[in-house]
C-alpha cells in the first residue's frame, strides 16, 4: 500500500512542494520522525468543468493509442497466462505419467503378494493334515517263542 506525500521541507533528492508516493511506514517516518513531510491531500476534480482541449485529429490519435496500448497489455497479459496455463498442463502430464506407472507398481506387487498368499495357504493347509506314521514291523507276539 502506497502513501504520498507532500515534502515540506528538503529531504534528500527532494525540494520543499514536491509530490512522492512511499510505502506507508517510510511516509509515516519522513511525516512523524524526520518531520519534512505531510500527507498530500489531492485538489478536488469536478467532472462538468474538466475540459481537454485539443482538435479532432488530435484525439483520436490520443484514443488511438490508447487503445493499441490497451491492446498490447490485454495480448501480454493473455500471453502470460496461457504460458502459465500451459505450465500447469505439462506439470499435469508429468503427473499422470507418474500415477501411472506407481499404478503399474502397484499391480505387479498386487500379483506378487497373490501368489505368496496362494503359497501360505497351501502351507497352512499341509500342516493342518494330520501326519500318518507308517510302520512296517509288527511288534512281536507275547509269550510266544
């Protein structure tokens, strides 16, 4: 935010009258510390007694360059955000590719970790059969000979 003000007193590469616009911390210390400045306070303009005077020709050569001024900042300005606008996109892009291929990752550790669990259970399973102790001997007959 900008303050002017009116110098007072002379201040540097400023004589006494001149009109300057500050940040409002450096008005207020050159209005209330350095004590050469006060706030300007602008003359009243009415809008019925403002005349310009100058000839045809010669505004619409003002007008005319305003508007080809106009113009100019409108392209700039179009042009800026259409750089940034296409910044954006391509930082987009970059982002889908990266969601993609963390998606692919993901998918191939998704099968990995199905055929470790297949593996688990089938471990699971085999453990959970009760084991068969087979003997091939017969014990002997008791009280025979």
């Amino acid at each position: 935010m900008k303050k002017i003000v009116l110098f007072t007193a002379a201040f540097q590469t400023y004589s006494k009258g001149d009109v300057a616009g500050f940040d409002v911390d450096v008005a207020d210390d050159l209005i209330n510390k350095k004590n050469v400045a006060e706030e300007y306070e602008a003359p009243e303009i009415d809008p019925e007694t403002l005349t310009i005077k100058m000839d045809g020709a010669e505004a619409e050569a003002k007008i005319a360059a305003m508007v080809k001024e106009a113009e100019a900042d409108l392209q700039a300005k179009a042009k800026a955000r259409s750089d940034a606008l296409d910044a954006r996109e391509a930082a987009l892009n970059e982002r889908e590719k990266s969601i993609v291929k963390d998606e692919a990752e993901l998918d191939k550790y998704a099968g990995e970790l199905k055929a470790l669990k297949a593996d688990l259970e089938a471990r699971e399973a085999a453990l959970a059969e009760p084991t068969k102790e087979t003997t091939s001997a017969k014990p002997p007959k008791q009280g025979g000979k």
